[in-house]
C-alpha cells in the first residue's frame, strides 16, 4: 500500500511537471506581433499639454511635427528630444512641409486658419484664412499648392506656398458633397479625398480643382485614414464603421482587397507594407505579395490611444503618439490622457 502511495505521488508530481512544461511552451509560443516583421523599439517620453493629431515626418532632417492643441512640438525623430515649439493656434490639427518654399503649414481649425512658419527657424511668418474645422493638409506637387480640407463645411481649399501673406489669399474654394477627414494625392495631377458621412473617396482633378468622380468605400464604411502607393496607384483606406482597410485601385475605384481591423482607426500609411493605426491599441501591417494579393503579415501591439501615425518611408520607421489613459470623465465615452505623460511610439523593422 505504501508503495502504491509512492508510485502514485510520483505519477501525481511527473504530471504537474508536464502540466506546468507545456503551459509554460505554449504561452511563450510567438504570436505574429512578437515575431513579425516589425516591432515597439522605444517610447519617446515628450510629456506636455496639449492633445495630438496627425504627425508629419520630415525623412531628411529627421524631425517630427507634432500638433499639439495649441502649439506644435519638432522632434527629433532619432532621440525625442524638443527641437522648437511653434505657438499660437487653437485646435490644430495637421502639418505639410513644402522644402521648395522654405514654408511649414499648420491647419488650426478652430481659428478657421492655417498658419504658416519657416523652416529654418521655425518663426510664424502668418496665417492664412481658409474656413471652419480645417482639418487634413497634404503638398500636391502636380499643382503646386498646398491643399487643406475642412470637415464640417465640406470643403478642398489650395494655398499657394509661396503666397504673400501680407496680401495674398487662399484660392477657390472647392465644394466637395461630404465632410472630408484626410486625403492622397498620387502626383499626377489627382488627389483623393475621404467623405466620412457619405462612405464614399471623392475624386478631384488638382489642375482644374473640380470633383471628377466618387467611388463607394463598401464593405468599409466612416473612412477616415488615407494613404496611397503611388506607384502601383493603390489607395488605403482606414474605415471605422465597420472596420476596414480598404484597398482600392486608384484609377477606377474598384475594391482589391478588404481586412478586418481594430477600433478607432485614424489613419493608414504606406513604406512598403500598409499600416493601419488604431486607438485600441492595434497596428495592423498588410503586405502585398504576389501582384494583387494582400495579405495580414502582422498586428503589433501598441499602447491604446496610438490611433494616428507618421511614416519615414527611407527607414520604414513608424511614430505613434499617444499618452496614458485614464477612464472617461463623467458624462464622457472617450478615455483621458493622464497629464505629461504625452509619447511618441516608435514602431521599427525587426532587428532594428
């Protein structure tokens, strides 16, 4: 009996032992986020005040252009740390940076204003009034202006870089049938443009500045996020409700391929793969592999709030920003950045 005892503690042990072995093997099994192509290789701990939207990359000064709020932080896009802070907007939004004229673009929407500073000093030299809720800026290099979309009003207005802005104004303004988030311009002479509230990539010739066409972003619907690979003419679309991105042929409109994504989907970027940035915390990475094939490579992981994003395409490095979160005030849905806690999240190729 004694021995039935022992025989039959040592089976009990021999099996707690293989128990704990193989959930130890299976939860240090990989998942794609740990093993794929791409990963968080560090935090930039900027802190501050101020909200954020979209981060512009300057690739060949490494600097990053941060709206924050009010004011706009340049980064340093290899350390994090502050190179100028641009004061003096109310609720801004996004940057374009046009090199050839020396000149940085700030959409304030509040102030219903662009504001313009130098590149070099980063000085405010002024501002430019465009309309209510100016919100996403590109530079379309075919026309040569600097194009700014604001949401509620729905409208596309160009600016020329080289304005004087003592004198000059913005040019015409173009009416585009829906309320625009963000937009894509392919080079060429065509930008595309997202209207949140008709589902729908509104179409728009840059040298006459007039919609030539709409397509439909079904099975994906609220775009928001846009990017575009210029060379193969793909357009990537970022769709909330429901949640998709959307590829899409950028001569005819027609739906390549579709993907599930996370929720609060911001914005898309291209460097190669496709990234499609979400606020709970999901960084999906599409990759096009046989010609016309595309493919979910990997979902990174990132802190929740890291819903717009900045490419490098020299690097392929992507910069999140973000803050801790703390639950929603009374009354509110939407999770609050815990003070000075503001990061930029830097999302790397695997082994850099």
């Amino acid at each position: 009996m004694r021995m039935n005892k022992i025989l039959c503690s040592i089976f009990q042990l021999s099996l707690a032992i293989f128990v704990s072995s193989f959930a130890q093997a299976q939860s240090g099994t990989s998942t794609t986020s740990e093993t794929g192509p791409y990963h968080v290789s560090q935090n930039f701990h900027v802190g501050g005040e101020g909200a954020w939207d979209y981060l512009t990359v300057d690739p060949d000064h490494h600097l990053l252009f941060v709206p924050r709020s009010t004011h706009t932080m340049v980064l340093d896009g290899r350390t994090g740390k502050t190179v100028a802070d641009i004061p003096g907007q109310k609720r801004n939004h996004g940057v374009a940076i046009v090199p050839s004229a020396g000149r940085g673009f700030i959409t304030d929407g509040n102030d219903a204003s662009v504001t313009v500073f130098d590149l070099k000093t980063y000085a405010v030299l002024g501002k430019v009034k465009t309309d209510q809720d100016s919100d996403g800026v590109i530079y379309d290099p075919a026309s040569g202006k600097v194009l700014v979309v604001c949401g509620d009003p729905g409208l596309l207005i160009p600016i020329s870089p080289d304005l004087n802005l003592a004198t000059g104004s913005a040019d015409a303004k173009v009416e585009l049938g829906g309320k625009p988030e963000f937009l894509a311009a392919d080079g060429k002479g065509k930008a595309y443009i997202n209207l949140v509230d008709k589902d729908q990539v509104a179409v728009v010739d840059t040298k006459t500045m007039k919609v030539v066409d709409k397509w439909p972003t079904t099975p994906g619907g609220s775009p928001v996020g846009m990017s575009m690979d210029v060379a193969k003419r793909r357009l990537f679309i970022g769709c909330r409700k429901p949640q998709k991105l959307v590829v899409m042929d950028a001569d005819n409109g027609k739906i390549l391929a579709d993907f599930p994504i996370g929720t609060g989907v911001d914005a898309t970027k291209f460097a190669g793969d496709i990234f499609a940035s979400c606020g709970d915390g999901t960084l999906t990475v599409v990759r096009e592999t046989p010609p016309g094939k595309f493919d979910v490579v990997q979902t990174v992981q990132t802190p929740r709030g890291a819903r717009t994003m900045g490419v490098d395409p020299t690097t392929h490095t992507l910069y999140l920003p973000t803050a801790e979160m703390l639950p929603p005030a009374e009354g509110q849905t939407r999770p609050r950045p815990k003070p000075d806690t503001f990061m930029i999240v830097v999302v790397s190729p695997s082994g850099k």
